[in-house]
C-alpha cells in the first residue's frame, strides 16, 4: 500500500501520543486505507493517528468525473467512519441527497439529522477535510430537504450523486440560532492550534466566528472574519492579534526555500500587493503579494463578502503578517501559491540609529526625482525624527 502514498511530513505530539502525518496520493486512496496502511507499517500501536491526505486531482477534475464524485463521497464517508460514526451514519442514511458542482458539494438531510450534524460542526469539519484533499478551499454546505418531489423521488436511484431540492431557509436559521444557544461556551474551547490541525474531539479547528451564522436567509453558515461590536481581537501566545484560524506554532521559513515539494510552512513578510476577486458564488477570493526581501509569493484565502472591509484593512499594501498554509502549483495562476489557513499579524522589529553621534545625509533625493528614488517625504521626516537626526540635504532635480 506505501506504494499508493508519499509520506511528506510526520509530527509526533508525545503530550497526545499522537502521530499527525501529511500525505499525498496519486491514486487517491480513501482515508481509512491511508490509515489502516501506516498504521501497518509504521507500528503506531495505541497511539491516536491524525491523517492528512490530499489527493493528486483537483476539485474541479473530480467534479468532472462521475466516478471521482462517487470515489470522494466513500472518501468522506470513511473519514468520518473513523473521527465522528454518528455523522457517518446519518450522511449514510437514505434520506441523504448530495449535489456536486463547480461551486460547491451540497448535503441536504431531514430535520433531525440536520441538527445533529448541526451541533457536532460538521459543515465546519468537512471543509477542512476537503480543503486538505484538494489543496484549496472547497465550498461545502449542509441544508435540510423539503418534502420529497418527483424529482427527489427519482434521485433515489442515483447513487453517484443524488440531488436534493433547494434549502428551506427560514426552518434551517431558526434550527441554527437554537443550536447557537445551547452551545454557547463553545466559542470559549478552541483548540490552540486552530486551523493548522484537527483537534482530538470531532476533528475541528478554531475559525474566528466559527459558530456565527450570518447571511441572506441564514441559508448557510458562514466563517466570520470580522470581529463582532465589543469582542476583543484574539491573540496568540506572543500577543499577535490573529486574523484567520489559530496560532502559528510553526518556525517561519526564507520565502526563497519555498519549492513543491514543502507541503505545509509558515512563512513571514511585508504585503506588496493586495487584491481582492468576487467568484459566482458572491464570495471572494483574496490575492496576497507578501515578500520577506529573500523572495516574494502569491498567497490566496477565500472569504465572504461581509468581510471585504475588514480583509482589506488587514491584508492592505504595507502591513506585516505570519501566514500558515500548504504550496501548491496554482494551475490557474500557473505559479507556486500558498493557500493559507492561518495568519496573523506581525510588528517587524524597527532598525535604529544607536550612533551618539548623529550624521547628517548630504545628498538624498525622494520620490519627487523622477526616476531616481522612491523614499517619500513624509516617510523620510517621520525615519529622522525617529532616529534623532536633527538634519537632511534634499537634493531633488525638477521640482
């Protein structure tokens, strides 16, 4: 079976007895196997083993493919089989209708089977999953079927993939508000290392908001970025303020060590470009151009449309930021790029004068030299008086 899967990195937690292993197959094996294999080989014995598998297709060749589609629902099931049976057996059940698409994977079940998915996150869980499948985020969502039609009717006899009818908006928000209410110190118990791993207990991570519920009709659940009236911003164990997921414990790397084959790294540096792209389904896809002055990358996240403000104000051209993610090759940038899942914010040390003796530049020229600088002068008079220079010779040309 090793055969079927690269390793690409072990990391054994000894306080969980734990193995958290990341893998990579061409042939795009089902979890369990993945597991039931290293376990195998490797001789885990008791210890607990967290899988990370990603597959050697895209979402959008799986969509294509209606035996890929039946291949990633066992592939779901089976991870669940392992990290939460009770939802295996509900997402087993007959009432359950899927619907594949480009813009998304669709779950529809009856009420009570909603709610239980509901209140174990599971929509929260298997984006995760799927994110790490793929290599990038993959919209999933998680609905209640109205009462059967002819259509629903005759998706029965559909395995591959059984489309449901259209999500019952008004019944799903008042289940999900009810659902917020009973579990309302959850929001206190994430886990400290977010979205960078799953957590023990229902393989989840800690999204900021993550048990929020926002949007049109409250027809789905949302990742909320933006920080609610009165919540303090979250902050890492060195007082970083955390933008999107959990705290970073990797070491960052030199951007220009990035190659394929890295897999998961944490990386550090100053954003030179921020863009932000709305896709069909009204969310948006954030273009982030960050440098460390080793090299530059492209990194990408996606996020709501709510949160558009409070993204661009964050990740705006200037600002600093520790980002966590996976490299992969965009085939749509056609670039090395890092899908982030979490980040957070940085403060750069500031380089000082220390001299007792201060000097006095005689010849400097600001961006008002066509051609010849780029220092502004309002960021020139503010790096004097931070250093204590009590004089500057400005020798600008045509101005």
């Amino acid at each position: 079976m090793a055969e079927r899967y690269k390793i690409k990195r072990i990391t054994a937690d000894r306080s969980k007895n734990a193995f958290s292993v990341e893998m990579y197959s061409e042939e795009n094996i089902l979890y369990t196997e993945a597991l039931e294999s290293f376990r195998k080989e490797a001789g885990a014995g008791s210890c607990a083993v967290l899988i990370r598998l990603r597959w050697g297709v895209t979402y959008q060749e799986t969509v294509a493919s209606p035996e890929l589609k039946a291949r990633l629902w066992k592939h779901i099931l089976s991870f669940l089989s392992v990290n939460n049976p009770g939802a295996q057996a509900v997402l087993s059940s007959a009432n359950t209708r899927r619907k594949i698409t480009f813009d998304g994977f669709y779950v529809y079940t009856d009420k009570v089977s909603h709610s239980i998915l509901a209140a174990g996150k599971i929509q929260e869980v298997l984006r995760d999953f799927l994110t790490d499948t793929f290599g990038t985020a993959v919209p999933f969502y998680l609905g209640i079927r109205k009462k059967d039609t002819d259509e629903a009717k005759r998706a029965e006899n559909e395995p591959e993939e059984a489309v449901g009818p259209a999500i019952d908006e008004e019944q799903y928000e008042k289940e999900i508000n009810e659902t917020i209410k009973k579990n309302r110190t959850e929001k206190n118990r994430r886990s400290k290392n977010g979205g960078q791993g799953y957590a023990y207990a229902g393989y989840g991570g800690g999204a900021r908001g993550g048990d929020t519920y926002r949007g049109k009709g409250g027809s789905r659940r949302k990742r909320i970025l933006t920080p609610q009236e009165g919540e303090e911003p979250r902050k890492d164990s060195k007082g970083n303020v955390i933008l999107i997921g959990g705290e970073i414990l990797d070491e960052p790397v030199k951007m220009e060590t990035v190659n394929p084959n890295v897999g998961y790294i944490a990386v550090r540096g100053r954003i030179f470009k921020f863009e932000a792209k709305q896709i069909p389904s009204g969310s948006y896809i954030a273009l982030v151009s960050v440098t460390d002055n080793t090299y530059s990358i492209t990194c990408k996240f996606f996020f709501d449309a709510e949160d558009l403000p409070y993204v661009s104000k964050k990740f705006a051209q200037g600002r600093w930021v520790t980002l966590y993610g996976e490299v992969n090759y965009d085939k749509y940038s056609k670039e090395l790029t890092l899908f982030i899942r979490n980040a957070a914010e940085f403060t750069p040390p500031k380089r000082e004068d220390k001299a007792e003796k201060k000097r006095v530049e005689l010849h400097l020229h600001t961006c008002l030299s066509a051609q010849d600088a780029l220092t502004k002068p309002k960021a020139l008079v503010k790096r004097l008086v931070d250093w204590g220079h009590t004089a500057v010779a400005v020798t600008d040309h045509g101005v």
